[in-house]
C-alpha cells in the first residue's frame, strides 16, 4: 500500500469518526431536553 493510499484511508477514517461524534453529540443534546423538561405536579383532592 502506497503512502498516498494509506493517507487517504485515514482521512476516511476520521471523517467516519467526525460523524460519529457529531452524532453522538446531537443524541446527547436531544436526550437533555427531554430529561429537563419541566414536570407540574398538581395535588388534587378528590
């Protein structure tokens, strides 16, 4: 495998990874609105 080869299968790489994280950053993002949506809880007597 050729020098060029072998650099363009890295830059593959991290573009996969690049994804990956971004993608993983987003979830994570989306994950924390819905946990830190506001809860009412209202006390009714029957």
């Amino acid at each position: 495998m050729k020098t060029t080869e072998k650099i363009a299968n890295a830059k593959k790489r991290i573009d996969e990874l690049e994804r990956l994280i971004k993608y993983w950053n987003d979830s994570e993002q989306g994950n924390a609105k819905i946990v830190n949506f506001p809860i009412k809880i209202e006390n009714k007597v029957s």
